[in-house]
C-alpha cells in the first residue's frame, strides 16, 4: 500500500487525455457510456453454445459496447512483465484478488489496458479476437460481498423523508455530526433483473391503536437511488483508517438500487433500524468504474451552509479539495403497459452525488473509526441521493410524498408506490471541461408479483 498522501499525486494522467481514442470503433462513439478513458472492471462468462456447460467466470473491461475478455488477452496478447502477474487473477475471475493487490497495481492496469486498447497500439492485432460483444457477456457479481453496510449520506433524501414523520424537526440532530449507517445483508445483492415483491408484517392505520398487525405483499414498494463503494484494501481490527488513507481503501463505483419495502420499514425500523424491509434485494450496476477513471470529476464537497463542519478526524486537505464525486444520476421508469404499447421508459429524477452531505472516504474513516475491520469486497451503499429540488428526489416515498401525491404518467397512469411490472433502471455519467464524458452503465429490476 503506498503511504504517499493521495494529495500530493497529480489526479489526472495520460489515460485522462481527452485526445485518446481506442481501436474499438464504438468507444469513440459520441456519448459512449465506455470510452477509453473509463476503463471499468466486470466479471462475466462468454454466453456459451451448451447452457449446461457453463465457461469459468473472468474480468472483463467494458470498452464501447465490446467486452475484452481478460482471460483470453492473458494469453493472447504480448504484455510488460510487471502486467502478467497482475493479469493472472483477473483471468481467473478473482477480482478481489487483483484488487487486494493495492493501488500501485490497479494504476500499473489501467495504464496498461490504456496503452494497448489506443488507436495504433501494436498490441491491438493480438487482442482483436479477445473482444465480445456486451451482450454476449453474462454478467455477475464483480466478487463475492463480505458485509455490505448501507448509509444516509444524501441529507436532501434525509431531510424530506424526516419531514415526513417530523414536519417540525426532519433532521435528528446527530445527522450533521455522525454518518448514519446500518448493517445490510450482503447474500441478497445482486445483479439480477428481478425483484421479487416481499412479503411482511405492517401494520396501517386501518390496524387502529394496539391492533394486530397484517401479513401479506408489500403495499408501498420503493426503489433508492444510491452508489455503492467497493472496498479494495482492507484494514486490520482494532486499526481505524485515517483520512489520509482513506482514498486507497476505495476501488471503485457501481450504481445501487436499495429497493425498499416502506410499509414494512415503518412498522419494524424502531428501535433498531432497517431489516426486512431492505434485505429481500438489493441491486447492483456490473460494471466497476475506478476512483483512477473518476479523477476529472472529484469536486471540494460542499455542505449546505446550515450544517457545521465535520469533525476533525472526518477531514483532511485532500477531502476539502477532491473528496466529493460529480455524477449526474437519474432513475427511469417504464411500466408494464407502457411495455405493452411500446412507449419508451420515462426519467423520474436526476440528481448529483455532489449534493451528498459525506465523501466516500469519510464513510470508510467513520466506518472504522471504532476500529471495525473493512475487508477486499465490501460494499458500501452511500443512500439515497437527492437533489435539493422537489422533483430531485430518488425514492418514490420522496416524489410523492409519502404518497399523498401520486405521480401522474404522460400516459394517465398513477404511481405513488412500485406496481407489478414496473422496470425501473439507474443511470449514472459524469462530464466535466476538458474530460471526455464516462457512465457507470445500469442498473434494472422488474418488479414482479409476490
Ligand atoms: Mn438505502
């Protein structure tokens, strides 16, 4: 691991210049969602002629709308000594392997990669044939998830779904001071586009005071609009991490979809937090886009000037000056009968991680800050992320008001909740001057019945 404080790198380097184009003719595509300077990380089979004889699992890098196969350009293609060893566990669809090799390996990769997927590269006649087409690849888990912990970093999700329940004090007054979190349930995160709606106990109330609560479907299914962090370097128990090196525990970034059961998550979140109401599925984008490929979008965080500072040991002069993410986020809809009709999916919000009142990196100094042990492959979800705005907000608990106020479709259907057949995906780019434009790909569930 490198003791050098992330502040004193230059953030930008040679794969960052927005001159370089790639071979692969798609990934120069205007708006391309993988350009060559993106460079993101999944793991996927070949879909292969015999279902019954799977191919082993291998990292992928996404690049236009090609997938090059890791495993096959291991042995295919001529690369630099100090690639080889790195290539090896990536072949072997072990990306938390390559990802407990540190940044120093991660960087060393991504200039590889870069070099031979540019336009002239000698190295692009070899790797021609290690290319498949996006959907031809299977996509899975990028590695196996140790602990998953979700937290409460979008102040404007927190402060209008506390006005909910307390239209006088919607932020309880630890939220400026302690990132809130909770342990969630890592064997349920997927990246399957189904979504089963749960079962539960809820009590409405119908119930009246004291009476017995009622088991069935979920009534008020929702969807969260989150990132999720993935965590590359562990730290030992007992041994927090500083801010200082915060930036190197953090790999990467996919889109999170926390969908939610809310009528369930009213009656059992006191006093403990969230449960079932989480557990039953969590969704996550395949493809993981490095802090490296991020470099031109990290912004100073800004916190809404009506929240004290942070804590000291929740900063540093690289957080001030980079900590936080410019990503512009959306959440699309397209529900069964506009499926039917051939009416394309409908943008429900956009927002920007940049109004989240933590960076990824005070998440993991707070996470460990009681000396909790992060390991290679844990996911950090950030919550949900809303934008100031009414019509910014990134749960339908949020758009319509608890659901008070039903959302009315340019076809005349309502929606305050989630209904049978409902697709709902993520989106996620970053621009910036002087930056080509990067996407974090989708992230899509279809609600089906319970
Ligand atoms: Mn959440």
């Amino acid at each position: 691991m490198s003791d050098l404080q992330p502040a004193a790198q230059p953030l930008c380097d040679a794969t960052h210049d927005p001159a370089l184009r790639s071979w692969v003719a798609s990934a120069n595509w205007p708006d391309a969602d993988f350009p060559i300077q993106n460079l993101p990380l999944g793991r996927f089979r070949p879909v292969g002629r015999d279902p019954a004889q799977p191919e082993p699992l291998r990292v992928g890098v996404a690049i236009g709308d090609q997938v090059l196969d890791l495993k096959a350009a291991a042995t295919m293609c001529p690369w630099a000594d100090e690639v080889h060893p790195l290539l090896e566990p990536l072949a072997a669809g072990d990306l938390a392997a390559f990802m407990a090799l540190g940044r120093p390996a991660w960087r060393t990769l991504r200039a590889a990669l870069s070099a031979a997927l540019a336009e002239g590269s000698d190295q692009g006649p070899f790797l021609e044939s290690c290319l498949l087409p996006m959907a031809e690849a299977q996509m899975a888990l990028p590695c196996r998830i140790g602990d998953y912990t979700d937290f409460y970093a979008g102040i404007h999700h927190a402060r209008t779904v506390g006005a909910l329940m307390r239209p006088d004090s919607p932020l309880l007054p630890n939220y400026a001071w302690v990132p809130i979190g909770y342990h969630g349930r890592a064997s349920s995160v997927g990246i399957e586009g189904r979504v089963k709606r749960p079962q539960g106990q809820t009590r409405s109330k119908d119930s009246g005071e004291g009476g017995a609560p009622h088991v069935g479907p979920s009534k008020r299914l929702d969807y969260e609009l989150e990132l999720g962090l993935w965590i590359g370097a562990a730290n030992a128990l007992g041994e927090p991490v500083a801010m200082a090196q915060a930036e190197d525990r953090l790999f990467g970034v996919t889109l999170l979809n926390d969908w939610s059961a809310r009528d369930i998550q009213a009656w059992e979140y006191q006093p403990l937090g969230p449960f079932l109401a989480k557990s039953f599925v969590t969704t996550v984008s395949p493809w993981v886009v490095s802090f490296e490929a991020l470099a031109p979008f990290r912004r100073p965080p800004v916190r809404p000037a009506d929240q004290p500072a942070a804590l000291p040991y929740l900063e540093s002069d690289f957080n001030a000056a980079h900590g936080a993410l410019d990503i512009t986020l959306e959440v699309w809809l397209q529900t069964a009968a506009m499926r039917t009709r051939g009416e394309p999916a409908l943008r429900l919000s956009q927002s920007n991680a940049l109004d989240a009142c933590w960076t990824p990196a005070q998440l993991v100094t707070h996470h460990t800050s009681n000396g909790c042990n992060l390991q290679v492959g844990d996911l950090l979800g950030t919550g949900t992320l809303s934008g100031p705005l009414p019509e910014q907000g990134g749960s339908l608990l949020e758009l319509s008001q608890g659901g008070r106020q039903p959302l009315t479709l340019p076809n005349g259907e309502q929606r305050s909740f989630l209904e049978d057949g409902d697709t709902v995906t993520l989106r996620a780019h970053c621009r910036a001057p002087g930056a080509v434009r990067i996407a974090l790909g989708t992230v899509s569930g279809t609600v089906l019945a319970a």
